[in-house]
C-alpha cells in the first residue's frame, strides 16, 4: 500500500470527531458536544487496543515479555555499563568530529525533555490511585528493565540513520525497521512496520503527547486559578504552541527548553523538601509500596490490576520500547551507534526509578490516594491536581509552584512530540501537506483541554503505548545484530581501545 494512501487513511481517523456528530442535545455546549464525542470514540479505540489475554491487555504483556527479554539478551548492559553511560554523558568519550548534529548530552536532554513531565507528576498519581501504593514499586520494575528497551532502540537509530545532504539527521525506528529488516530479507515486513509505525507515533504526538499534557496541566492550573474555563486555558496553549510549530517564533520554544530544566529542579527539590519534612515517615511509605505490589487491598484486578498500571504508567512516563525517544538519539555526535545506546538507558533510570519513586513517595507520606477529602479527585484521574493536593498538604504555596512547573512541562513536551509526528508524517508523505499535521495538532490540543480526563487519558494510553507493536517486534529481528555490536565494543573498552577526550 502506498504512503500516501496510508496518509489518507490516518486523516479519516483523526479528523476532530466533532465535524461527525449528530446535532447537540438540547441545552449541551458545543464544549460538552465534543467531550461526550471524544469519550465515544476513545471508547471503540481502548476496546480495540487493548484486548486482554489472561487478564493482561496484550500489549502491557508485550511491553513486559519485550523489555526482559532484550535485558537478558544483552546480559544485563543496565547494570554492566551503568558507570560507562555515565561516563559517556559526562564527554569523556566526545569526538567534535564525529557526524551528528548534538552531543551525547544534549541528545540525553532532548529526549528527557520530551519524557519527565507530566508523567512523572500526573501520571504516578493516577497510577497509586487507582492500583494503589503497590503500583509505584512494579513501575520501578518496569522502569530498570525499561532501560534495556531504550538502549536496544536508541542503539538501531544510530546504526541506521540516514544523513541528509545538508548535514542533518534522520532516524528513528521508521528507519531502522525499514532497513534493518530489508538487510535480513525482509523488507516487506520492515516497510510495513515502519508504516505502521509512523501511524502509530502520529495518533501518539495527538494523544499522549499533546491532549494527556493539555488536560492535566490546565487541571493544575485551574487549581491555582480557579476561575479560569477550560476552553479558555485551551486556546491559550494552542496559540503559544501554534507560534513555535507554525509561525517558527524559536525564541519561544528557546525559553521553554531553559525553563524545563529550572522547573525539572525546582520540582525535585520541593518534592525532596516534602520528603525531608516527612523523612520519619519515608520508611513506612517504602514498605506500603512493597507491601501494596504484592498484597493490594480493595485494588480492582488485585495483583494484576497493579501490575498493569505500574508497567503502564511507567510506559507513558518514560517511553522505553515505544520508539520515540530514538528519534533524538539518533542526531547524536558519535561513530558508535552502541555508545548512544548506553546514553539512552539513563533514561528509564532517571524518568521512573528515581524522579517517578519520589512523587509516588510524596502521594504516599500525605495520604492524597486515600483520604476521603480527595475521593472526588481520584474518581476523575485528575493526576495533577491530586499531586498538587499532596505538595499543598506541606506548604499552601507549592501548588502555585506546581502549576508553573506542570505548564513548562505540558508545553515542551508537546513541543518535543510536535517534531517526533513531524518526522514520521515527513516519512508517510515525503515531506507534502505538512501543514495539515500541525493544524490537527493543534486541535488536538483544544479538544484535550475540554475533555474528560478519563477519555484523555485512555486515547493518550492507547495511542502511546501501541507504538511498541512494531518497534518491539522489530527489536527481536534485530537484537542478534545489537547484541553482536556490543560484545565488540564492550571488548575493545575492557581493552582500553577507546579514545577519550583530550
């Protein structure tokens, strides 16, 4: 099937489902009109995507069997080379003549960027309210073996990335999976998974990456602005958003990736000022975790159910076997695709083991996912907000700082995300009617400020965590390839074979 049919296709399903509906019940909104439409067709799209197989949704349990396996597949690289990574991001190993167009560094920015965020705030919320405290220790589970799925991923971007005339980069698993398959002889395979693929991280750049971030961030904010409509709060982000994606304003989009860092560091460090006030508490909410993993109370799906929304929230959160922090790995400076590779595992452990366990210990130590007071929040998945009850439990100001900190995250992560669509809609098109991408982005944008947040949340699930269909599937094809570059490099550096950085 050709691309542009593809193309056409992915048009049919994401046109605003509004345009569709029936004339609105008597004295219902226009708002309410595309709500209750979004929640109808989020409803056919769960159903479809996550059918279940022994009372997992199949593609958690591909999520899981996927990320073990590639761990014990490259004999634990998490754990081996764990101080090597390091060593890596900190420029040991930097060549400035190396082709690529960022630094190992900014390529480990980048995709963070587009990763600690909201997941990190509303989605551990989300996740301990409706799995319980338990679901923080399997996210931690799935973040450490996450972190293989990232390095094989992020290793194939580099190997097959394509340069392009003018010196830029092109990779991603719509690459890789195209001409790493074509290289096995299976090239109609490959082609057909990097279609599918690039479907795939489309719908996700609307969903998860831009509604998700739309609807809990104004959640955050109305907390500290009540009065402010979400339609309101809608059409504000999707002018701030339009002037980078469309009008090309980079001062914006600059501002926002220096303020990232400053609110990723002003969150860690209130989160930790929060710990420290409560730090006789920290090792009785440890063992409330550990206990809840393995003994849920009054959890719908009992251990199941916890383990799902771990390895789900966890998923979302840091994105290790969806394919698309690979698309900013693959720009990175470097001749070794296997060091990248190494770069990108920190991820996982950065995102889920330790920014995530510290919102889930926070949401833990201040009772938010159990007292009554916020049963009303909880029922709603408001992630935020509930993140922003905890942090206003300590002090009554940190919810304000919150708020700032959430809109900075929402805002580059839909900026992030607006890129990774791009590419994939460049590759489906060859680069025609990429305006038409950006103007649905856009209305993605609005209809995720107005809509339920339990439908957001779910589209955002579906159309995220789907991409792993391909990319996983693809990564077992090439994992004898990954597992034999390694084996080579780890060699020459036990052998002092690497050249450091003068």
């Amino acid at each position: 099937m050709k691309r542009q049919t593809w193309l056409y296709i992915l048009l049919f399903l994401l046109i605003p489902t509004v345009a569709l509906a029936q004339e609105p019940e008597t004295g219902q909104t226009f708002i309410e009109t595309i709500d209750q439409t979004f929640s109808s067709f989020v409803t056919v799209i769960f159903s479809i995507l996550f059918f279940k197989i022994g009372g997992f949704p199949f593609i958690v349990l591909w999520l899981i069997v996927g990320a073990i396996f590639f761990t014990i597949r490259m004999q634990f690289i998490n754990i081996r080379a764990f101080k090597h990574a390091i060593d890596i991001v900190r420029g040991k190993y930097d060549d400035p003549n190396d082709q690529g167009e960022v630094s190992h560094f900014q390529a480990l920015a980048t995709a963070l960027s587009g990763t600690v965020g909201l997941g990190n705030i509303a989605g551990v919320a989300v996740a301990v309210s409706i799995g319980g405290p338990g679901a923080a220790f399997w996210m931690t589970i799935a973040g450490f073996f996450g972190m293989t799925s990232k390095f094989v991923e992020c290793t194939l971007a580099q190997k097959y990335r394509i340069v392009q005339p003018d010196g830029t980069i092109s990779g991603g698993p719509m690459r890789y999976l195209s001409a790493g398959l074509a290289e096995m002889g299976q090239g109609t395979l490959g082609k057909i998974l990097a279609v599918l693929f690039s479907v795939l991280c489309i719908s996700a750049a609307f969903g998860g990456a831009n509604m998700f971030q739309a609807n809990q961030s104004y959640g955050a904010v109305a907390n500290v602005l009540p009065g402010l409509p979400n339609w309101g709060y809608g059409l504000v982000l999707v002018v701030l958003v339009g002037l980078v994606i469309i009008g090309g304003i980079q001062r914006i989009g600059m501002v926002a990736g220096t303020l990232v860092p400053l609110m990723c560091l002003l969150y860690v460090l209130a989160s930790l000022f929060i710990l420290l006030v409560n730090i006789t508490e920290i090792p009785g909410a440890i063992a409330t975790i550990i206990s809840g993993a393995f003994v849920p109370k009054a959890v719908e799906g009992g251990i199941i159910g916890v383990i799902i929304q771990g390895f789900q929230r966890s998923a979302f959160s840091n994105e290790a076997g969806v394919g698309s922090a690979a698309i900013a790995h693959s720009a990175a400076k470097t001749d070794e695709p296997i060091r990248e590779g190494l770069v990108a595992l920190l991820e996982p452990f950065i995102d889920t083991i330790v920014v995530c366990n510290m919102t889930a210990l926070v949401i833990v130590i201040t009772k938010v996912y159990s007292a009554d007071e916020f049963a009303a929040l909880r029922e709603a998945k408001k992630g935020a907000e509930l993140t922003s009850a905890a942090f206003g439990t300590v002090l009554g100001w940190l919810p304000i700082l919150l708020a700032i900190a959430v809109f900075c995250f929402a805002f580059s992560t839909m900026i992030s995300w607006s890129y990774y669509g791009e590419r994939c809609w460049d590759y489906l098109s060859g680069g025609r009617g990429l305006i038409i991408y950006k103007i649905l982005f856009l209305v993605a944008a609005f209809v995720g400020s107005v809509s339920n947040p339990s439908s957001v949340i779910d589209f955002s699930d579906a159309t995220l965590i789907s991409m792993a269909f391909p990319n996983i599937l693809g990564g077992y094809f090439l994992s004898a390839q990954v597992a034999k570059d390694l084996h080579n490099y780890m060699g020459r550096l036990s052998k002092g074979e690497m050249k450091t950085a003068n």
